[in-house]
C-alpha cells in the first residue's frame, strides 16, 4: 500500500502531468514508467558493478563507452539519470528527447526481444522542457522516499496505486496481486535452477519477478556460477503473456530491470486457439482475471472439452493443466466460488484436479486481501500435474492473517502467518495429527468425493465451542438495580447543581 509522503508526492507527480497537458491516465502511466526505467537503469548498472567487483566478475557497464544515436556519437556517461537530473531544463529536456529515449528504446540487440518488441513503438510525450524538470526534481523525491521506506514492495506497491488511477482498470482484472502473498507463493514453489516457469495472465510480470529474485536469494551459486543454468535463467526460463501492451511493456522493463536478459513476454490470449504451448512448462504461478470479458467463440475448444463454461477462473485451471509437463507444478489464485461452485463446470474443473491430477493443497484467504481493490474472497490452489490422478488427501490452511489489516487501510500488523504458511508445507508429514479444529489440517481425497468434491475449508473445518458461564439472573437483577440507584443519584445532584446555578 502507498500511503502518507509517498501518496502524497505521487499525486504530486500526476498533477504535473495533468496540468502540463497529458490527461490520458495511461499515457502518464507509460510516461513514468519509462522515467522510472531510466531511473532503475542507472541503479541497476551500479549495483551490479558492486556485485561484480565484490565477486571479482569482470563487468562492464552499460554507460563506460560512447554510444552510437542515429548518426551521433554520446559520451554514455550523460546518459545517466544521476548525471543528466543535475542539466539545466532545456539541455535535460535535449538530452532526454534525443538520446536517453532512442538509448532506452533500442538498448536490447535481440531485435526479436521482448523488451525491443514492447520498446520499439514507445512514444516520448512530455511536451515542455519545464514540465520534464519539474516531474525529474518530483521523482527524484519518490526514490527518496522510497529508499526511506526500506521495502523491496514499494516500487510494486507505485504501480498499484498508479493503476487505481485509471478508472477502467481491474475491469478484466488488473489489479496485481500483492508482493507478499506472490513471494508466499513463490516461496511454497521453491522453484529450481532448470525451471520453464509461465505465468498466462502476467501483467506487469509480478510473478517471474519475484522467482527471479527467490533464485538470487537461495541458488545464487547453483543459477550464476553455472554457464549453462544462467543461460537457461537469463534466456530460457521465464515465459508472460497478457491482452495489455501497457502491462507487457511495463513487465519487460520491470524483467530487465531485475537483470534477465532476454523473457519471453508475448501479447496473446492465453485461453484462445493462438495458445499453443501444450505440456511446456515445469512451474506455473498466476493470479488469472476472475471477471474478465470473455469472447466464448475464440475460447480453444479443448479447454471447453474440460469444463464448457464462460468463467474465465475455471478455464484458466483446464488452461494450467494443459501447459503444464507432467510433473510440472503450479500455484494460482482462485476466487471462493471456484471451490465451492455447484454448476457442472466447477464440478468438473474440481474433479478433473483431484481425479486426473495431484491436488496438493488449497490455502484459504482472507478477503481483505485485495483491499482496497476488491473485497472478494480468495484461495490458492497447489497442484501438480501426473494426469493420471495421485491425490491421496489435500492440506487445508485457514489464513486469518497475512501481516496487514484487512481494511481498506491494509497498515501493517503483527498478526502474519505466511511464516507458518510456509513452514508447515515445508514439513507436511508433521501435519498428519492435526486435528480439523486447528488452522491447517488433512482432508482424505474419499471425504472430499463424498462432499461432491467441494474444496471450502469450512465444509471440513470443526469449530471447537466453549461453553460461556453466567451469573444467576437474581445476581444480574441487583447489578440493574445498583446501576439504577447510582443513576438516580447522579441525576439528583445535577439537578441540584443546575438549580443552585439559577
């Protein structure tokens, strides 16, 4: 969540940008995204120059030579946004139109690239030297305040709240999924150093993001000092596709700027016949739109032979199980309805994970969750895909928190039990003697059949009553008659104050 000086100074932002002309909400978005690039960029090359001097890897940055504009030749150091931030208005504004901008849009060489691909028509907009000062002193106040924050989420957390902006958004279901609850998922994943992982419904690229990073954190040595895994990583391991140029534009600079190379991040829609990926993938991670606007004749009629239905939630699920290898794994977000739904379409999705495949756990959420977007209630649903069935009995978790209040305000709070979460699934034969009155539990895959295979924690869950004593009533009629009492005293010596005052 963004809230106080940080809100503050990002309305701060879009008021110049709207008073300077550009009132298109996703024009703006664009434009501070690319600012937010060049910014990231220059961060980015520095830390990775310390990184590699720490581990004694020669490299080279971005910037050290000269560059070649067109028919120009740049000193790339003034490509820098610490060096440029510093120029008068009018040489910044040059500077930026004529050389930071042509540099950014054609930084990749794989011209087939993703980031080329979603660079290549990316327009400079701000149209006064003035206003351009005015949003780099602006911005350079964000990043001040962010790195006050001290939070790896608050650069997601920047894009949500410039989301919220745009009036039209989370109609198909934009709204990104929060930081934590993806590196929950992430970290669930435990994703390996040859992983194909795909997220179908990617956005801004949250998902590959946050495995990029888990790998950093945990298999730095196994992904980086192998030539062949950082190849892998840098060019082989990430795969998005989204509807939204916008989204996808954003996700490979968001890729690029956490340092892999080359994602394979396309524009399509993911449940039509222009899908082809069929036994792909070993890791699917995703938060697909629960309402999105469905066109039904251009769905892929073999997801419709899995569950004939409209709602993209459940077509999503038969879309996962088809992408998957066998023996790939996926973690995705759910809304309730998809647990419990009663049509034949929910039933069939439900039977097909439980049946056909390996349903492993079902993590029930909160509906705070997504405030202050949504108020929806959520699950995760982890499964893997054997297509031959090999479900014995499904882990059940009651989340009732997840470290922020389940308000509008979503401040953060000490009530979290991600790391339990986590913990528990990491050690799974602990939780065979848990009773159903605890938070996580076992269901037997014959129980859940019986119960025509609803996957709602509250069918299985026993809640555990206290039996409340109270006071006789003669005990309770002589409080109410000492509270009267009192009462009538009180009121006889304002009445005598009040007469005595007259």
């Amino acid at each position: 969540m963004v809230t106080g000086e940080l809100r503050s100074k990002i309305d701060s932002l879009w008021e110049i940008f709207w008073t300077g002309g550009l009132t298109n909400p996703l024009d703006v978005i664009e434009q501070m995204t690319y600012l937010m690039f060049i910014h990231d960029l220059d961060d980015s090359d520095n830390l990775r120059a310390k990184e590699a001097a720490m581990l004694g890897l020669p490299y080279e940055s971005i910037f050290a030579k000269e560059v070649q504009i067109g028919e120009r030749t740049v000193d790339g150091n003034q490509l820098k946004w610490s060096v440029f931030h510093d120029f008068p208005a009018a040489k910044m504004y040059s500077t930026v139109q004529e050389w930071v901008f042509p540099f950014i849009k054609n930084l990749h060489g794989d011209k087939e690239s993703a980031y080329s691909k979603y660079m290549g028509d990316a327009i400079f907009k701000i149209p006064t030297p003035l206003m351009l000062d005015k949003i780099v002193t602006a911005m350079d106040g964000i990043y001040e305040q962010m790195a006050q924050l001290k939070s790896a989420d608050t650069r997601g957390d920047v894009y949500e709240y410039l989301l919220s902006k745009i009036a039209t958004a989370g109609v198909n279901g934009q709204f990104r999924t929060p930081r934590h609850i993806i590196k929950m998922m992430v970290a669930l994943m435990d994703p390996k150093a040859d992983e194909i992982v795909c997220d179908p419904a990617c956005g801004t690229s949250g998902f590959l993001v946050a495995v990029s990073d888990y790998l950093k954190e945990n298999r730095k040595q196994e992904v980086f000092f192998n030539r062949q895994n950082k190849d892998h990583y840098m060019n082989h391991m990430f795969h998005g596709y989204d509807m939204d140029r916008t989204m996808l534009r954003i996700g490979a600079m968001n890729m690029m700027t956490h340092g892999v190379d080359n994602p394979y991040i396309e524009y399509r829609d993911s449940l039509s016949d222009q899908n082809p990926d069929r036994e792909m993938y070993s890791l699917i991670l995703a938060n697909p739109p629960f309402k999105g606007s469905l066109d039904a004749d251009i769905v892929s009629t073999d997801l419709l032979k899995v569950c004939k239905t409209k709602k993209t939630e459940l077509l999503f699920l038969a879309l996962f199980l088809r992408m998957l290898k066998v023996g790939g794994r996926c973690a995705c977000i759910v809304p309730d309805g998809v647990l419990f739904g009663s049509s034949t379409a929910h039933k069939a999705i439900r039977k097909e994970l439980i049946e056909g495949n390996r349903l492993e756990a079902v993590i029930s959420m909160p509906s705070g969750v997504f405030k202050p977007y949504a108020g929806v209630s959520t699950a995760i649903l982890i499964f893997t895909k054997t297509g031959h069935g090999g479900t014995d009995k499904v882990w059940f978790y009651d989340m009732k928190a997840d470290g922020f209040s389940l308000d509008d305000k979503r401040s953060e709070t000490r009530e979290n039990d991600i790391p339990d979460i986590i913990a528990r699934f990491r050690a799974l034969d602990a939780e065979e003697g848990r009773a159903r009155t605890e938070q996580s539990f076992f269901v037997p895959k014959d129980e859940i059949v019986q119960n025509d295979y609803d996957l709602s924690i509250n069918k299985y869950k026993q809640t555990e009553y206290k039996p409340v004593e109270y006071p006789p009533t003669s005990e309770i009629m002589a409080n109410i008659k000492a509270l009267e009492a009192e009462i009538g005293k009180e009121l006889a010596e304002l009445e005598r104050m009040l007469y005595e005052s007259n």
